[in-house]
C-alpha cells in the first residue's frame, strides 16, 4: 500500500477553498472545510468536470461544469448518496498536508 505524500502546503488552501493537485499519475481535489483537509478525486461523475476548480460551501463541492455537489468527507452525491466520487486519507504534518492513495 502506498504511502502519504506531500500534496500541498496548509497555507496554500484557505477555509471553504479547493485546490487540484498530482500525486503521482493521480489527479485529486483538495478541500479545506473550517480547518480539516480532506481530498476526493477531481474528476465528476457526471461528465468529468474539475471538482477542484469548483466552490465548496461547508463540506459540499459544487462540480464547475454542471452543479453535480459532492461531500468531500465521504465523496456521496447531495442528491443521490448511492454514487460516489473516491476519497482519500488526508494528514497534516506541521504546514505539509500529505494525502495517502
């Protein structure tokens, strides 16, 4: 199993903001909901849009492309919580937030 990485800095995203970041040929969605991190993968199930380049209002993200909403701490649909995006464990070491695929 693999380990954590270093995918950001905590002073790279702010409260209710998202980040896109590459860990190795994997591309996930940061979010930072009231000081917690928590990361999804970045693509949305509907027709693939950027869930990182989306608004996140509490812990729900809102895909750029169509208004899909995601919870980023379990990845479940606010409309339909049987699909869901993948999420992944998430820690903070100091200002480094590493991310565990």
């Amino acid at each position: 199993m693999a380990d954590f990485v270093k995918v950001a800095s905590s002073d790279e995203i702010s409260p209710g903001e998202c980040k896109i970041a590459q860990v190795d040929d994997k591309t996930i969605a940061l979010y930072n909901v009231d000081g917690q991190f928590y990361a999804t993968d970045n693509t949305c199930l509907h027709r693939g849009g950027p869930l990182g380049e989306g608004s996140l209002k509490g812990a729900i993200v809102t895909c750029p492309l169509h208004g899909w909403q995601y919870d980023v701490t379990n990845g479940s649909n606010a409309m339909n919580p049987s699909i869901s995006v993948a999420t992944y464990p998430v820690k903070a070491e100091g200002e480094s937030i590493m991310v565990k695929l």
